[in-house]
C-alpha cells in the first residue's frame, strides 16, 4: 500500500461488487463471498464503500502476494 499510495488503515473504493466482479472475471456472489471471507479473517473491515485494512501481513498471506511483483523484479518460483 504504500508503494501505491494509500492510505495506511483503508481506502475509498467506490464500485460495486457487480463491477469487482466484471473487472476480475468473477461472479458478484463470489465477490461477496470472499470479501465476506476476508472480513471473517479479521483482515479487512467494510463500511459502505471504505474498506479499512486490519491485517496486511495477513492479506499478503491470503493473496500470495509478493512485493517484487510491484517494483518489477523478476519473481522466480515453482514452474
């Protein structure tokens, strides 16, 4: 997040969960269900169109998520 700006705590995302979906190629109910998911976690909370960030290690965690990705470095792994 701060690589991109963000604020620490949370941001404004003012899209539904039906253009989440269409932009991700998922399904609204599967938005909500795993934005739900992710609330039951304890790593994110939402108000309306906020969400505040609770946990970013433990998003890291549950996105896979690698740091380099973001500054273009070339992610070796499992082929």
């Amino acid at each position: 997040m701060d690589a991109l700006g963000l604020e620490k705590n949370g941001y404004e995302l003012p899209v539904t969960q039906e253009q989440i979906g269409d932009a991700t190629g998922l399904t609204a109910v599967h938005v909500n269900r795993m934005l739900g998911l992710l609330e039951e976690k304890k790593l994110i909370r939402r108000e309306r169109h906020r969400f505040h960030i609770l946990d970013v290690t433990g998003l890291h965690e549950a996105g896979d998520f690698n740091s380099a990705y973001l500054h273009g470095q070339t992610i070796l792994g499992d082929v």
